[in-house]
C-alpha cells in the first residue's frame, strides 16, 4: 500500500495537472525561486492565529499570533465571542495545518476537472464559499504575497500546483528525497461557476467517491486509493467542514499511516453538531 501510495499520489495523477496552452514563459531558475520562497514561508505559516465566526466559517481575521499575545498556542482551538457577540473560534495553525492546506488548495483546483468536459480544471478559480472549499480562502491567503511577487511570470493555477509540490516534497519522511516533476501552463479563468458540485460530498459513500474519481476524473481503482492516502496530511477543523482533528498523529509527513490506522484501528462513529460557530448541518464521522 505504501508503494501504491508513493507511486501514484506523489507522481500525482495525470488527470490532475493537465497541461494546457500557456501564457507565461516560466523558466527553470524562475520556477525553482519561486519554489525557493514557498519553502522558506512554510515555517513562518506555523503558529499564525485564524479567527473565523458564525455564517459558516468566513473568515474574519487572519493575523500572527503575536498580534493576540501567547494565547493558546495548543493544537486545539478556543472559543469565544467577537466585540459584537457571535460566536468565534481562533484556530493556531500548525505546521499539518500548513503542509495540508497548500496541498488542498491546489487539489481542489483540480478536483473539479470532467472528462465529459462539464466541469473545471486546474484554472486558479475556486468557489471560495461553496461548502466543500470552507478553509480555503485562507490556505490561499497565506502563500498570496509569494504570488503576488511572481504573478508576471506564473499564473495562480501554476502557482497553487508549485506551492503543493513544494508542500509534498516539505512532508516526505526523514531520509527521504524525492523531486516532483512540474509542467507550467495552466490558465487562469475569473469565473468557475461550472465547478460547483464537481467536488464529492464529505458524507457521501464509498459509490459516491467512486462517481466522481472514476467516473468524473477517469482515474483508475489503485489511483483513486493513493489519493485518499492525501489524508495522511492535516486536520479538519470544525469552522471549515463540521468535522474535527487529525486523520494520523504525525499529520505533517506524507506516509502510509493513514492506510495502516484504516487496517490496524478499530473505528468509532461520531456524531459532530457544530451549529453554534455556524455549520448547517451534523456530520458523522469514524475515529
């Protein structure tokens, strides 16, 4: 399963990263300094304080943790209430949160892709407050000054792709190398409203999973395996999906723990109801 992990997900399937006609000449030293700077961030991304509110979770603040002293600097979240009185959850990023976000962000850029050519593709286009995208106006915010520096010679959807490879090869386990190959020439759109519903429904089955990764992505049975291995990356938080903590406990390096704790774990079923910081809706989850 490990193999099948490495082979698939860290070559990262071709579906995903079509190459289209481009508009920037990005050479190679321009691409490995731009990836230079998203290594250099990815530290500085950690400890960063995220305040979200009611209205299922759009972001109200974003700031360094010093702009709110040395509180709660745990790998949980706190509750409170804004100057107004709605409810507020601060989240303190930790370097999974990091690792996992830039990985997100750029697949779900590409997640809305359709082989029957009805959907999205890795366009720099996100449906910021659709349900399944809570979170990733943030994980975009937090590489968007590197962008801006770059934007003349990458287009976003370059750059969302570039920033998750440098995320993948940042994660690899101690004593491991590997360099992620990366096409440029994806172009960016300013509306993507055809993407919505091409992503899956976090409580959909295993048939919906299948629809939309081989039916609607064309990917094959082993791929789509290795692409939930994904998870083995990050956290969910409440404020963004209504689901809570992380798949693996080293949630920062890309390994096959997810696979083993799907064998090797007994699972637990969780109701989560997380209605007071404005998640429409119960979800269920297995721990």
């Amino acid at each position: 399963m490990y193999r099948l992990f490495q082979a698939r997900w860290v070559r990262t399937p071709w579906v995903l990263w079509v190459l289209f006609p481009c508009v920037h000449t990005l050479t190679g030293c321009e691409r490995d300094e731009i990836a230079g700077r998203l290594r250099d961030e990815i530290p500085l991304m950690v400890n960063n304080v995220v305040v979200r509110a009611d209205g299922g979770g759009r972001k109200l603040q974003m700031a360094n943790h010093d702009d709110f002293g040395r509180e709660g600097t745990s790998r949980g979240c706190i509750r409170g209430r804004t100057s107004g009185g709605a409810r507020k959850l601060r989240q303190i990023t930790t370097r999974g949160d990091t690792i996992g976000g830039l990985v997100r962000l750029s697949f779900h850029d590409a997640g809305t892709y359709d082989v029957a050519g009805t959907g999205g593709r890795p366009d720099g286009c996100i449906l910021m407050d659709a349900a399944e995208n809570g979170g990733i106006k943030e994980d975009s915010l937090i590489v968007e000054r590197i962008y801006n520096e770059s934007r003349n010679v990458i287009s976003r959807a370059d750059f969302w792709a570039l920033a998750a490879n440098v995320a993948l090869e940042e994660a690899l386990p101690n004593g491991v190398t590997r360099n992620i190959p990366f096409r440029w020439g994806r172009l960016d759109v300013s509306s993507c409203n055809a993407d919505f519903g091409k992503l899956p429904d976090s409580e959909g089955n295993l048939d919906s999973v299948k629809a939309w990764a081989m039916n609607q992505l064309g990917m094959t049975e082993e791929e789509t395996v290795a692409l939930m291995g994904a998870h083995t990356l990050g956290r969910a938080v409440p404020a963004n999906s209504g689901y809570r903590g992380a798949w693996v406990q080293a949630d920062a390096v890309l390994d096959n723990a997810y696979f083993q704790d799907l064998v090797d774990r007994p699972w637990g079923r969780e109701t989560n109801d997380f209605r007071d910081i404005g998640i429409n809706r119960t979800t269920t989850q297995w721990n």
